[in-house]
C-alpha cells in the first residue's frame, strides 16, 4: 500500500525544470507583487501532472 501511495506524490523540482516539462503554463493570479502559476505537464505513463508555484515581482524565469 505505502508503495502504491509513493508513486502518486509529484516530486517537487525547481521551476525551471517544470517549465521545461510543460505541456499548459496557467497564470491563476497577479497579485501584490506575487504571480501564482499553475505548470502542468505528462508524466512517464502518459498522465497529466500539475504543481503551483508562486514567484515574486522582478524574478526573471526563463522559457
């Protein structure tokens, strides 16, 4: 069972590698000199995956 648990946690990785990976990049909000970004992208097994992020104004991300 706990094997089974594992293998459905997303492994949290640095933006920049996300970004990478991404199939849809979503801006949720603006707001207060923050951006919350919602990065999706498919996994190994064909799967869609998503994680949040939040960045700070004047953080520079690269494409």
């Amino acid at each position: 069972m706990e094997k089974q648990i594992e293998e459905n946690i997303v492994q949290e990785k640095p933006i920049q590698d996300r970004l990478r990976q991404a199939s849809c990049i979503t801006v949720e909000s603006a707001l207060r000199n923050k951006v919350n970004l919602n990065i999706a992208w498919y996994d190994v097994h064909g799967e869609q995956q998503n994680q949040k992020y939040s960045i700070s104004a004047g953080s520079i991300i690269e494409f």
